[in-house]
C-alpha cells in the first residue's frame, strides 16, 4: 500500500523507497500494489510522468493541447526498470484526486497498468502558465488542457474508475458530495 498525498519533489524518490522496502520484505512474493491517490489534489507534472513511468516501460502518459497546434505537448515513458516489476496494480480515486493525481491514474488506466477503485475524480485537467506582470505581479492563465494517452479530456470530466466503490457510511451524514472541477 503506497499512500500519495501531493506531487512535490520527493514523490518519486518516495514510491522508489517504498518499493526498496516491499522487495526486501517480501521478495519475489509481492503479489500486488494499491496505489491510493484519494483527495490528492495534484502538484508538480514531472513527478506525475515519474510515478507513471516507474509503472509504464513504453508510451504516452499525458498530452497537453492548446488553443494552436503548434503548442501541443507530448510526455512519453522512457524505458526503465520496472520498479513494480510487473505485479498487478489498483488505484484508488475520488472526488479529492485531482490534476497530477488524475493524470497517473488515466495513463495507468488506459494503458491497461492498472485498475481504478472508487468514484469519479474532480476534473482538473487544465494547464496553467504564469505570467510575470510589471511591479512584483503575476497571473495565473489557462493556456491548454491535458489528454489521457487514448485522447480523453480529463478538464471538467475527471477519471471514471473502473470500478466504482462509493465511500462506506456507518450512518447517513449530512455531508454534501465531492464538488467537481464542472461545478
């Protein structure tokens, strides 16, 4: 079980640690991983082309496509050692998975790498560019939007899981559903 709460710096190195580990203690009897990026809500994009690389020896994991075709960006795995070591994967998502978190469980989805448990994921599938304004300043603009390998828009439309496990309920809470990038 690997719990991811953000993207940042040390993400990968992370998963790489943790893998360390389960080869030491289990050896060649890991039988399987559970990936848990619920209310992740994204972060730094290269360690999300990281994390999905350590699980993709070849292909796409994201694309980004903006207003000009000239814009268009393509991240591909580069071939490595697979540090799972090919044992079966599941990602859990949720409402809270977001940006980062939605795009290594779309490549690993539609790479057929993995399967994904939970509900539908937030939707935040824009790319964001900062622009330095005279005097101290700076904007935030949406400047493209992110594809899954298979082409799929992840802005406002999020992650379907592949299977669908809504959060267990003791007893009913009054508590609004996740909202969504949509919303």
């Amino acid at each position: 079980y690997i719990r991811i709460s953000s993207f940042n710096e040390q993400t990968d190195s992370g998963i790489h640690a943790a893998f360390d580990a389960f080869h030491k203690e289990a050896g060649n009897k890991l039988v399987g991983v559970v990936l848990d990026l619920r209310n992740n809500p994204g972060g730094l994009l290269d360690q999300a082309i990281a994390v999905s690389n350590d699980f993709l020896p070849r292909g796409e994991i994201v694309s980004t496509r903006g207003r000009h075709p000239e814009d268009a960006q393509r991240y591909d795995a580069k071939p490595a050692n697979d540090i799972s070591k090919g044992v079966p994967v599941v990602v859990l998502i949720n409402g809270g998975s977001a940006s980062a978190s939605e795009i290594v469980a779309g490549a690993l989805q539609d790479h057929h790498r993995a399967v994904l448990l939970g509900t539908r994921s937030f939707g935040k599938g824009s790319v964001q560019t900062i622009i330095q304004l005279p005097g101290h300043g700076a904007i935030r603009l949406t400047t493209a939007r992110y594809y899954t390998p298979s082409g799929r828009s992840i802005q406002a439309r999020g992650i379907d899981p592949d299977i669908v496990v809504e959060p267990a309920k003791i007893e009913k809470i009054a508590t609004p559903e996740f909202r969504h990038e949509a919303d």
